[in-house]
C-alpha cells in the first residue's frame, strides 16, 4: 500500500512537471510570436482609437484600444500588417524583428476607402455611382434629441428636415427632394427606413447612441432597389457591432432643463382694456372710463379695479426636464462578435402631464460556424410610455387676461369673470384630463451568410416587427373638452405585425483590370394591423378614469383588420474597369396586394455610371485635384400611396327606424373603388461630381437632379349624381428641380489645434405639370393647385394696408370704412371679389442650408451647428389671434385707429365683420438658427491612465439658443407661429466614459 502511494506520488509529480514545461514553452513561443503596437495620426500623433489592425490581406483583426494600442497573440507566417481607420488612409507595413510597430496614418477627408452601405450590400466609397450620403453614428449624438433624424437637421443637402412641435417625444418632418406625390402630402411623401435590413416607421423608440452610420439614399440610380418603396428617398440606418480581440464597456448620459424657445406674446390686462375700449368706442358705444358699464361685466369691473391681471401662457408653462442615459458592451473574437445596449430615454414637456419615456435595448450578435456558414442577429426592444396633452394654447391665448385663476384655497377657478370664458388651467387640475399610450415594440432580423465557393455568397434574413399599443384618454365634465356638461373615456389597442423573408445572392469576380459583381435578390413583406376601440360618457367613478367604460352610458365599439402584401424580385449589376469607369445597372419588379388585377406589378429600372477622371493619365501631372469623379443616372421609382383596399368598394352601415323598430343598413361607402388603379411612378436624371481638392484640403459634392412624378394617385370628386362623393383615380404630373452642394474644409489642423467645416446647401423647384381638368381653385386659400406652382402654394387676396381716414370715399365702394383691411382689386373691375386672389407664396423654402463646425484644442473640442431655411412662406395662426370685436384676448397687435394710423391691423370694432383675415396670416418665413452648440472636455491620457478607464469626457451643450427672423421676431420660426405648438430650447450636461 505504501508503495503505491510513492508510485501514485511520483506519477503526480512527473505530470504536474510536464505540465509546467509544456505550459512554459507555449508562454514562451507565444511570447516569441506576440506582435504589439500603436496607431496614431501622423500629423498631430494622436492615438486612433478604433483602428483596424489585421494580419496580411484577411487573417486574424483586432480594434485598436483608445490610446490607439493593439496586440495580436500568434502573428503565425504572416509578415505585414495591414491598417485601416475611418477618416485615414489604408497602409500595409511590415512586421518588424522586434514585433513592436509604431504606425502613422495620414488624414483623408475623402474617405475613399470607407464602406458605404446600399440597397442589399455595400460599396467603397470611390465606387458609388449614385447619389448617397454617409453620415457616422457620432454626428446623432452631438444634439440632445429623442429622435435621430432629427440631429441631421443641417448635414445633409436636399433633406428639409424641421421639428414643428415641442411636444416630448414629437417627431421631426423630413422631405428628400421636395414634394412628389399631393394625394395625401402629410404621409405619402415619406421617407423609407431601413435599420439593419428591417423597414421601419416609427424613429421615436430607436436610441441615437445604438448607430454606427446614416447612409442617405437620393437619386433612383440608388433607390430603385427598393422598388415601390424608395420613390421619396431611403435613409439606411446600420446599428453598432461587436469587434473581435477587444472589450469595452461604454457610458453615455446627460440630463438638462428645457423650456420655450420663444412663444409669442399675448395683450396683457392694461392691453386688453384698451383694446375692448376701443372697440367700443369704434361702435359709438364709449367715450370714456364712466362707460366702461356697457363694455365689462361686474367681474371684469372687479378685476380692473383691483388690477388682477392674468398671463395665461405663463401660468401654463414651466420648465421641463430631459434626461438621456445608455451603457453598451461590444466583445468579441475571432468568430464571435456581439454588441449589446440597454437605454433609457425621458423627456418632460412644458406643459403639465406631457411627458415621454423610452425604455429600449439592442442585441447584435454574429457567430462564424465555419468557413462556409455564419449566422446572426439583429435585435432591439423598445416600450415606450406617453402622457400627451391637448392643446390648452388656443384657450389661453384668447382667454380673457382678467380676475384671478386660483381661489383661496389653490383651486382653479372655472370662470375667471364669469360668463362663459372657462380657465386654461382646468385639464391641470387631478382628474380631469389623462391621456396615455404605452407602446411596445420587438425587431428582429435573423440571417444565415453562406460562402457557396470563391465568388459566391448567399444571405438569407428573416425579420419581423411586432408592435402593440394601448391608449387611453378621458376628460371631466370640469375639463376644457367637458365644458361643464360631458365626461368622456375612451380607449384604442392595435397590434402591428410585419414580417419579411429577403434572399440575396451575391457573385463577385476580378478578372485583371475588370471587377464585376452580380446581386439578385427575391423578398417578401407581410404586414397585418388590427385596432379596436371603447368609447362611453358620463362614468359612475371618474376617479376610474378609462378602466371602467361599461360604468358609462352612449358606449361605442368599434374594431378593424387590414392586411396588405408585397412580392418582389430584383437584380443589380456592378461593372469597374480599371476603377475609374463605373457602372451600375439595377431592375426591380415589385406586386402589391394594394392595387387591382392587372395592376399590381409595377417595374422599376435603374442605370448609372461614373468616371474616375483623377484617375486618368492626363491627370498625372496636376496637384490641384487628388479626386475627381463625374457620375450620372437614370431610374423610375414608385409608389402606391392608397390604403389597402383603396381600390375595391366597402359598405357603410347606419341606423335607420322602420316604423317603430330601429334597424342597420348598408349603403355604398363615399369612397368608390377603382380597379383600374396604377403605380404612382417618378423618373428621375441625377448628375454629379465628387470632388477632392488641395490633398484633401477641401473636399465635396455638387449634384442636379429632375424628378418626374406622373400618374399621381389621389382622390378626385365625383357629381353627387352619383351617389358617391369620390374615387382614387391616376392624373396629373409633378417636377421636382435643384442643385445640391455639400463641401467638408479641413481650414486649420495641426498638432494642437484644428478646425473643420462642412457646408450644405440645396435649393429645390416643385411644381405641378398637368392636372386633368386644369387648375384647381379651391375655396380654402391653401388648397389650390396651380399648373406650373408648387401643390403647397398661399392662394389669397393681397393686402395692400388699412384704409386710411382721406380714403373714406374710396373705400365705400368697395363696402369698407377707415380702418378696416385693404385689399387689392386686381382685376379692376371696381369690387372685391375670388377672381381678385393670386399666389401670395409657397411653403417650400427657396433654400435650404447649413454649416457645422468643429473645433479641436488639446482635451477640448467645439462644435456649433447653424441651420437656414430661406424664401419659404407660412400660414401663422399666431398672426390671426386678432379678435376684432374684443370678445376674446389675442396678441398685442398695432392695430389702426384715427389717432394711430397703422397699415398693420384693423381697428377694433364690436360690430364691423372681419374680412380678409387670412391675409394677416401670411409671412415670409425666412431664418437662421444656431440649431446646436457643444463644448466638451476629454480626459487626458496620463489621468485615464491612472483611473484605469480608456475615454472620458465631459460636455455642455445648448440647443435652439438663438435665431435671426426678420419678419416672425416674436416666435421662434421653426414652429410656423402654430400656437399650440411651441418649440423648445435646452441646455444639458453629459458625460461619455469608456471601460
């Protein structure tokens, strides 16, 4: 037994000794093949965090760490390095005997190199044919914004993008190219997105720190892969991934205060007095404060006695809060790779029980089985919880700037001065308004990369979009809508379920100077919605808000379910000859379920090509230009703007009595179906040149496009003869114009300080090129369509003044007296009447611009952002809180009367009408707003390197602080002087730290 254990003993000692030698050796040969290193920028020696650092032309790759150092374990046979870095050029060095490697790159604006993402693949940079802009993940982060379209306000010439609304969680309106389609101009314009491959609708519930890349698809060269889907531009949206040979854990939050950018303003009490005086006075009925009996009730004499005077917006207002806070992980090796983030997102309004919140994480996740299969996935969740608010500005911006709004004991007090004028403030009181709507949202897109031999590569993806929401809303009989008499609740769910199977199979092939790659692609796209909705009055508990309607008396009920879908094949062919002739062929046919037999396949082909002039040999000798590029297209897009079912007939049902007994029947819906209904479709010419000049000094684009739209869908209305009011029908053209020049200059840089700028500038012409009965007159002033005007034109009297006291004689003909609205008789014929009216202007700017700069100085960076939108005109409700009779507050105007002789506004009169008032409306809108400033301070690397973190910085940054308008000075212009819709300004704090 003894002895066994001395031989057990010994074998234990003779393993554990082989261990060590073998474990020893490996340490040591590993150590041997070890190869360490920095990346840094050759001219100010800055590290290059992110850098790409891979073993010859395809071996192992790894991320450099923030101060630009790597490390690769085995280099194996490999003897050089390859380098890459967003912003520099490529560089190949070898690997030196002592395996340490200090490399330098040099900058380069032009970005050649750079993968841009298209339609179902990607390109380099130097390669595209069309027109597309790539904007990196970092520029949505430098706005503090809840939505990230809207941080490219400003960066991308021809996108018109403008937040009208300061709601929390409003989403901004972007247009690519002007206004195509006039069926449903609010919808039928959209952009399309694509995030990782997956359609999507709704950008409120996607996290700006989740994106590695904006890719802006303008042109139909570029576009018509998406078929039907791309007619108004395609914005692609590619989410961060996961690195193999690095780990890191990253922070990014800020919290800031908000309110009103600039309101308005609104008569204070003295104001109003004098305004009510005087239109008293106007009528005959005042002369003097003893007759202040026949113009106020008891209350308002009260309240002026006592001079208690109210400022209604202000009591409505206060300051909100937005707050913004995400932490992501990214790891991986050499076959795994994953990226995952979780954010959480709060904006409280200015208004009481306004509030949104986001709840949202992301999962991106790649697995290399084999050398000829990978798999992965691409998911996100999103919940979302919404307080909305109605609109309580109309209310007071005409309630009566009298009384006091709180009794004794903190109550809002209904009727102020009595009568019938009720307190903006009633929805603020608990209980008497809630709305909310809770939203949840899963994506996901699932895909298997097969590697079919050299040349070919097949990707098969599954995604889905599955969407739920619940809203609710109730208001007391105490409440604004209530009005003292009705409560009402109501509630509304939806399920949205999208899914699509997309294959495409991708050949490549180098034969000497000729590069070809062929791309066929065959998708699916489902999309099923159902809704259904409660309504009842008068709850036995209001308290219960909307979670006991059957208590309530009136119930309504109705539910819906729509399905539409869509087939499509397509196929895209990429040549390059010497990679300075370029050419790029695309054809899509896509079915939609929308449309009737025999019309719901539609065709939609693309060409274009490029020509890499810098690359010729008559271009060898010149310095001027390091990269010249002509490119020019061809292509038609769609779009099939109606509803599903749109062009069938439905029934609508109503109650009728026969006799004594109630019964339901049927009747033709209003809308008539129409089979014959075609693809709405846009033809589109796009030439441009990319430029790099001064070795990439200065840096740009300038391009022209003429879009085409033409067999436009809309609704057309039909003789009442028919005993239908209207029908889908295809008529009329549209064209959209312009030029688009966007220049990147790198002014200053060197070791300590530097200065880039980027310019935007687009000007666009729409007009409308066919109608098929003519010009359309309509009675509201901005409806009418006008053939060679934009759809969005002011069509309206034109007002020339106030009629003035020596024109008493004068204006009688026209049925005026002094001091009433002036407005031209155009046609002469010596009375005012519609023939009178003409084009006062269009809502589409003339153009549109910005200009972003970016300072660097040691650990400090600037950027401020400044956007311009010029020549566009708008329709201001501000303009019109006019009440002429002095029946209600408005805005302090400078009105006409016989001691102030203005041309601005009429004079007060409690009995004269008020004509023409949408003339007072229409103002050139024209402004220039500092859309963003960020001062931010980065740690420097002896401090990181002593707090064991690799990044840290901290920022201050301030949104909408200021704006120039020449006309609108009292509001800010971005919002169009819509009352209830004022826009915010912000001032955060933020901190960006990486583990």
């Amino acid at each position: 037994m003894k002895q066994l254990q001395v031989f057990n003993y010994c074998v234990w000692r003779t393993v554990v000794l082989c261990l060590t030698v073998s474990l020893f050796s490996t340490s040591v040969l590993a150590q041997e093949k070890k190869i360490t290193g920095q990346v840094v920028d050759a001219q100010t020696g800055k590290p290059i965090e992110g850098a790409t650092v891979q073993l010859g032309e395809s071996g192992t790759s790894i991320l450099a760490s923030a101060e630009g150092e790597f490390e690769i374990s085995d280099m194996g046979t490999n003897t050089e390095l390859t380098v890459t870095a967003v912003g520099y050029e490529s560089k190949r060095v070898a690997i030196p005997t002592d395996r340490h490697v200090r490399i330098l790159l040099q900058t380069s604006s032009t970005n050649l190199e750079d993968v841009v993402v298209v339609g179902y693949g990607t390109v380099k940079k130097r390669d595209l044919t069309g027109s597309v802009v790539s904007i990196k993940g970092a520029e949505t982060t430098k706005v503090p914004a809840s939505n990230p379209v809207e941080a490219l306000q400003g960066k991308i010439a021809g996108a018109d993008i403008a937040r009208t609304n300061g709601y929390a969680g409003a989403t901004p309106n972007i247009r690519i190219r002007g206004t195509r389609s006039i069926a449903n101009p609010a919808s039928s314009n959209n952009v399309l997105y694509i995030i990782d491959g997956i359609q999507y609708a709704n950008m409120a519930d996607v996290n700006p720190n989740d994106i590695q890349s904006f890719e802006v698809l303008k042109d139909a060269s570029s576009t018509a892969i998406y078929g039907s889907r791309g007619a108004n531009g395609v914005i692609i949206i590619t989410t961060k991934k996961g690195s193999a040979g690095r780990t890191a854990l990253s922070f990014n939050g800020y919290t800031g205060i908000t309110e009103s950018s600039k309101y308005g303003k609104v008569q204070s009490g003295e104001q109003y007095i004098a305004f009510k005086r005087e239109a008293y006075r106007a009528a005959g009925k005042w002369s003097s404060i003893a007759d202040d009996g026949q113009v106020f009730n008891a209350q308002e004499l009260k309240a002026i006695e006592n001079k208690q005077y109210i400022n209604w917006p202000d009591l409505i207002m206060h300051k909100g809060l937005q707050q913004d806070y995400n932490i992501n992980i990214s790891a991986g090796n050499e076959k795994t790779k994953l990226y995952f983030a979780g954010g959480y997102f709060d904006e409280k309004g200015i208004l009481k029980n306004d509030r949104f919140k986001r709840y949202s994480t992301r999962l991106n996740l790649e697995q290399t089985l084999n050398d000829w299969l990978s798999a992965g996935a691409n998911v996100s969740y999103a919940f979302t919880n919404n307080n909305m608010r109605r609109d309580p500005f109309n209310l007071a911006f005409k309630a009566i700037p009298l009384g006091v709004p709180y009794d004794e004991q903190g109550n809002v007090v209904i009727y102020p001065v009595g009568g019938t004028e009720r307190s903006p403030l009633l929805d603020d009181q608990p209980g008497e308004w809630y709305s909310n709507r809770k939203t949840n949202r899963f994506s996901g897109a699932f895909y298997l990369n097969f590697t079919l031999g050299k040349d070919i590569t097949w990707r098969s993806t599954f995604s889905t979009v599955q969407e739920s929401y619940a809203g609710g809303t109730y208001y007391g009989k105490n409440s604004i809508n209530g009005n003292g008499s009705t409560a009402r609740g109501a509630i509304a769910n939806a399920q949205n379920n999208t899914i699509s199977w997309e294959n495409v199979l991708t050949y490549r092939k180098t034969l000497g100077d000729h590069d070809l790659t062929l791309t066929g692609i065959t998708a699916y796209q489902q999309a099923i919605t159902t809704t259904s909705s409660l309504t009842s009055d008068n709850q036995t508990f209001p308290s219960q808000l909307v979670f006991n309607l059957r208590s309530g008396i009136n119930p309504t009920v109705a539910s819906s379910y729509v399905k539409w879908n869509l087939l499509s094949f397509a196929g895209r062919v990429n040549y390059s000859y010497k990679g300075k002739y370029l050419l790029t062929m695309t054809g899509r046919g896509d079915g939609s379920s929308k449309l009737g037999p025999g019309n719901k396949w539609g065709f939609f082909p693309s060409i274009a090509g490029a020509w890499r002039i810098s690359d010729e040999a008559f271009m060898a000798d010149q310095t001027l230009f390091n990269d010249l590029k002509l490119r020019a297209g061809f292509g038609i897009s769609g779009n099939d703007v109606i509803a599903p079912y749109g062009t069938q007939s439905g029934l609508t049902s109503t109650n009728f009595a026969y006799g004594n007994v109630q019964a339901i029947t049927y009747t033709i819906n209003p809308l008539i179906g129409n089979p014959d209904l075609r693809w709405e479709k846009t033809k589109t010419v796009d030439i441009g040149v990319d430029f790099s000049l001064l070795n990439s000094r200065l840096t740009g684009s300038l391009g022209y496009y003429d879009a085409l739209t033409y067999d436009l869908i809309s609704s057309y209305v039909l003789p009442s003869s028919t005993g239908v009011s209207t029908i889908n029908r295809n008529f009329g053209k549209t064209r959209n114009r312009g030029f688009e020049l966007s220049m990147t200059g790198q002014i200053l840089r060197d070791s300590e300080f530097t200065w880039e700028s980027t310019i935007t500038f687009a000007r666009n012409r729409e007009k409308i090129v066919e109608l098929p009965n003519g010009n359309v007159i309509d009675a509201d002033y901005r409806k009418s369509l006008l053939v060679g005007q934009s759809p969005t034109i002011f069509y309206d009297y034109v007002k020339t003044g106030i009629w003035q006291q020596n024109e008493e004689e004068l204006a009688a003909t026209f049925g005026a007296l002094p001091g009433d609205i002036k407005v031209a008789d155009l046609n002469g014929d010596g009375k005012i009447t519609t023939d009178d009216r003409t084009i006062i202007g269009s809502a589409v700017p003339d153009w549109t611009g910005g200009l972003n700069n970016d300072f660097r100085y040691k650990g400090f960076d600037l950027n401020i952002l400044l956007i311009a939108r010029v020549g566009q005109w708008m329709s201001s409700d501000y303009y019109a809180k006019y009440y002429r009779n002095a029946s209600q507050n408005g805005a302090p105007f400078n009105y006409w009367t016989p001691e102030n002789p203005s041309n601005d506004y009429p004079r007060p009169n409690v009995t004269r009408p008020m004509n023409y008032i949408t003339t007072l409306t229409e103002k050139e809108n024209s402004y220039v707003k500092l859309r963003n400033i960020t001062l931010g301070y980065s740690l420097s690397n002896q401090l990181l390197d002593h707090l064991k973190i690799a990044k840290a910085r901290l920022y201050v940054s301030g949104k909408n602080l200021w704006f120039y308008s020449k006309n609108n000075p009292d509001f800010d212009p971005e919002s169009e002087g819509v009352v209830d819709q004022p826009l915010n300004k912000m001032v955060v704090m933020g901190l960006n730290i990486t583990f």
